[in-house]
C-alpha cells in the first residue's frame, strides 16, 4: 500500500475502499448487462455512476479531498430514483438497499446505502476541515 494511505484516517480508508468496491460491482453490472444487451432500453447512467464511484474511492485512497468530494457527488446522485409510467429518473451502482414508497402516479426508491455513504463521507469531510490530516487536493 502506498504511504498516504497511513495519513488517512480509518473511517476515511473505509469510506475510499467501500467507494471502490460499490463502483467496482456497478460497473461489472453495467458491463456484463451490455454484453448479454439486456440493458437496451436502460439508462447509460450506471456505468458513470460506477466509475465516479472507482475514481473517488481511489483518489480518496491516496487521502485526496478530491475523492471525498467525488464521494458526496457519487453516492448524492443515487440516493433517490423515481419510476413511472412515463419518466423514468435511476443513478445506481453497485450496492443498494432499498425504502420502497408508492406515490399516486409512481414509485419513489430511497437506497439507503447512498444515505450512509453520503453521511459518512460529509462527516468525515466536516471532521477533516476541523482537524486537518494532510487535505492536498
């Protein structure tokens, strides 16, 4: 492993190696869905979605602000995605649990994995900018 990752702090190392695996399975997810073409109607956003997620958690490996900053933008776009018969609006990678709530024209899935994430990684951001642990962009 590389020296900086001894200048992180452990949830940090967590949060980056967590990133890495959620981006990793999304994208061979995507990947393998577009192989077999089961994803023809689906959304292209997943596969962004997951190398967001790879680049973050390797940047904030490397104990990078940057990634962390990745991280809020990775897992904020997944936390809500939105089904009806006409729209459909889905950021996903890939680890999810799910909070189902059926809505009138619609359902509305809130993935409680991208909750945690994105409360982990402010928290660990609002600690570092009050107690900074070598925060080179």
């Amino acid at each position: 492993m590389s020296n900086n990752c001894n200048n992180i702090s452990k949830p940090e190392l967590y949060s980056a190696w967590f990133m890495l695996i959620d981006g990793g399975i999304g994208l061979f997810v995507s990947a393998s869905m577009m192989i077999t073409q089961q994803s023809i109607n689906a959304s292209i956003a997943p596969p962004y979605t997951s190398i967001l997620g790879l680049l973050s958690g390797l940047l904030a490996l490397r104990g990078r602000l940057v990634g962390l900053i990745g991280g809020l933008l990775f897992y904020g776009v997944q936390i809500v995605s939105y089904y009806s018969h006409d729209m459909r609006f889905n950021f996903r990678s890939g680890i999810s649990l799910a909070a189902v709530i059926h809505l009138t024209h619609g359902t509305a899935v809130i993935n409680m994995v991208a909750v945690v994430g994105l409360a982990t990684v402010i928290w660990i951001l609002k600690k570092r900018f009050y107690h900074p642990i070598n925060s080179a962009l």
